[in-house]
C-alpha cells in the first residue's frame, strides 16, 4: 500500500520541486533585470546631471564673454542657462535623493532657472541686463563651476571603483553606516557648500516668487478672541448668543490667525479665518451639503455680486467663472475710477442647487487692497496699443486693468478680449510701454463675463 502511494506521491512532489525551483529562478532573473534598469537609470541620471552642470557653467561664461550690447547673444545664453537647468533639475528628480541632505541645491537650481527664464524672454534692446544682474552671473558663473567640479570628483569615484547607486538607495533606507559613503558625501559636500554661499541679489522678478506674505505687512491692531468672535457672528448673521468657537493657528509666528466655526440658527455650520492683526476675514466657508444643480451660473453670478455688497466689499465686479458639477467659482476683482485692480482679488464659490455663496477665498483682497489707490495715466492711447494685435485678433471689448507683471509690480494695461483660431483670448498691453505684459485663454464660461 505504502508503496503505491509512494509511488504516486513521489513524482508529484518532485514536479512541484522543479516547479518551485523555475519559479524561483524566473522570480529572480525578473528581479536581477528591475535592479538592472534601475541602476543603469541611476548612473544615466547622475552622469547626466554632472554634464547639465557643467554645461550650466559653461552657457553662464559665455554669456559673460559676449558684449554688453549684444543682447541677441545674451538672451541666447540665458535661455540656453534655462533649458539645461531644467534638464539637470530633472537629473535630480531621478536620483534617490529623498533621504539626502541635497535641498539647497534643488533650490539653487531652481532659482538659475528662475533668473535666466525672467532675464532672457524680455526684451534686452530696451531693458538690458543690469550691473546687478551681471554681477549675479558672474557669481553664478563660480558658483556652478565649484558644483560641477564636486560632481565631477564624485563621478570618477563612482567610475573607478564602480559603485553602485541601489547600493547607497538601500545603505540609506537601512541607515547602514558601514556602506560605502563616497557617493552620499560627495552629495552632503555640494549641499554644504551651497548653503554657505552668500545670498545673491535675484532681483525683484525672481524674489516676489519666494516673498511670504505675513501678518507684519497688515495695518490694525491685534485682535483677541473675543473681538473675533463678535466679528464671526456679524458676518454670519448669528446672534449673539450663538455657539461661536475659536481656535488659534501660528502662535507666535508671522501668520498668526483665527478660525471661527459658527453654528448658524438653521443648524449649519459656518468657518471662517481672521488675520491676528486687524480681525480681516481671509476665508468663509459654509459646511452645508450641496444638492443637485437646480439654477443657472447666471443666478449664481448675481447673488455672489449681492452677497460681496451686503458684507460689505464694494465696488467689485466679476472677471471670470469656472463652473464644475453643481458648484461654479467666481473671481471677482475690485474696479476703481473705471479700472479694474487684478491683484485685489475675491474668489468666491456657489452653490448651483439654489444659488447661495457657500464661501470665498479672500487673502489677495487682504493682503492687495489699498484704499484710494493711485490710478497712473497711461501713457499710450488704445489705439497704439491695438498696434500689437495680431491682425486677425477680432477685438470684442476693452478696459483698463492693474496686472501684476513678471516683477511682481502693478502695472497698468489695456485689457482687449477677443477671438482669435476659434477660441477668446484677453491680452494685456502695457498702457506705457505698449508691449504684451500677459495673455489668458478664456473657457466657455469666462468669455461670457466681460
């Protein structure tokens, strides 16, 4: 008996054996090609990005070299700065770097690419590359030649004793002291020395994309709780004797803020934030559920326009809607004298199901909004700045507006929507210079608000 079931048992798990054993080792070849691929990107990435580098340092020193009235050559350069920057910025992004010390040289990429982009698309034959910009690129110049020098050092190291990449990815997960360092220091070496270089005068149009807006720049007093409880109840049209509760946010720090949470009469649920300084409302929020889409984006429109004049922002008119679902979100901006003031900006969302505002967003409103603000005149008329349109633009309205431009400085435009290969455009002409300060391509929905 024993025998027969051995004899049927016997080949069975002998087959399973094999089995095993094939899978097995197809599992690992599978594993040894992944491992393969990923270490031949790694090195592909990590070459890559000493050889962007080093052609950063020489695109910067060519740039240098040419005449100072050779803008052609210059804008060339800068351009040429920015385009490798980000191939080397996408170097980066490809490396097992997450548990690296390797931020400040993120960062100092970023801000190359950031000067050279700003530097190199405006128009150097009237606004040619400052003594302060030039001496930025020459600071650059070293700087980059000193970081491609250290990676250059790294990459003979990693070539000559043929390191490994997943080595340092599973030394680093594993917090292994005893792996071989030479790639992790020679990273750690870089990041150091950038972060010890001193701060570099970007200028205004690279600085306003990394200036913090912070309660400093408010004007007003500091609020307590209970001045922002009485303004949280006026604002919700709550008695005074309703649940108001306040909580603190950024203690001590530069955006100090309160979030209210007020329990309305008909049971729902409104938050709001406040500023510390001056008690200005940032951002209002009904909790409420929102139920399928009964009214038209029109309907909506004109109650958010009411609903901005009873709570008291004047003089605002819509610039744009962005309906989804059974929600639309308005941008409204503030118009004074007959021009429309881009950066005081109030966001503000709908309800479709009966047309109610269900909240707004309002930090550019807070942190832009000045009182009687100066309008400058423009120094163009509209028709030399219709000098700029395309000739097959089809013009459909005009207006002055204050933009924010490239330097994060308000500038005044004439804005002229229209049409243009099928689809509605709004350009902006400087009203000074009659040059193209932006160009927006409008949606369905914003063509209709003009």
């Amino acid at each position: 008996m024993y025998k027969n079931i051995s004899a049927v048992l016997f080949p069975v798990v002998t087959i399973l054996l094999i089995g095993s054993l094939v899978w097995g080792n197809q599992v690992k070849e599978e594993r040894d090609a992944i491992a393969v691929n990923a270490e031949n990107q790694y090195q592909r990435a990590f070459h890559d990005l000493s050889f962007h580098v080093d052609r950063i340092h020489t695109e910067l020193g060519n740039t240098l070299a040419v005449n100072s009235t050779s803008q052609g050559m210059q804008r060339k350069g800068l351009m040429n700065v920015w385009r490798l920057t980000s191939e080397a910025q996408s170097d980066v992004n490809q490396l097992p770097l997450a548990m690296l010390p390797f931020d400040k040289t993120e960062e100092f990429l970023t801000r190359i690419s950031n000067f050279s982009f700003k530097a190199g698309v405006r128009d150097l034959t009237k606004e040619p590359l400052s003594e302060k910009e030039l001496q930025t690129l020459k600071t650059l110049y070293k700087n980059s030649g000193e970081i491609a020098k250290d990676l250059q050092t790294v990459q003979n190291s990693v070539i000559a004793n043929n390191l490994r990449w997943l080595d340092v990815d599973t030394a680093l997960a594993k917090q292994n002291a005893q792996a071989d360092s030479t790639i992790v220091d020679g990273f750690k070496t870089v990041n150091k020395k950038v972060e010890e270089y001193p701060e570099l005068d970007w200028g205004p149009s690279v600085s306003s994309m990394y200036q913090q807006r912070s309660v400093n720049m408010l004007s007003g007093v500091p609020m307590t709780k209970e001045d922002i409880t009485r303004k949280a109840l006026k604002f919700a049209d709550a008695g005074n004797n309703a649940n108001c509760q306040i909580t603190e946010n950024g203690k001590g720090t530069d955006w100090e803020s309160y979030t209210a949470k007020v329990q309305a009469p008909e049971g729902k649920t409104i938050s709001m934030d406040f500023t510390r300084k001056g008690g200005l409302l940032t951002s209002y929020s009904d909790e409420r559920q929102v139920g399928a889409k009964k009214v038209p984006v029109d309907e909506a429109l004109n109650k958010a326009g009411q609903f901005l004049e009873n709570k008291g922002y004047r003089n605002m008119k819509a610039v744009s809607a962005d309906p989804f679902d059974n929600l639309v979100n308005f941008s409204f901006v503030r118009e004074q004298d007959g021009v429309l003031i881009y950066p005081e900006k109030i966001t503000v969302r709908s309800a479709l199901d009966n047309g109610e505002v269900i909240g707004f967003q309002a930090s550019d409103f807070v942190y832009e909004h000045k009182d009687n603000r100066e309008i400058p005149k423009p120094k163009i008329s509209l028709d030399e700045a219709r000098k700029q349109l395309n000739k097959d633009f089809e013009e459909v309205y005009n207006r002055k507006a204050i933009i924010k431009n490239d330097q994060a400085e308000d500038v005044l435009c004439y804005e002229i929507g229209g049409k243009i290969n099928g689809s509605q455009y709004r350009l902006y002409i400087n009203a000074d210079t009659g040059l193209e300060e932006s160009v927006e391509v409008l949606k369905d929905a914003q063509a209709g608000i003009s």
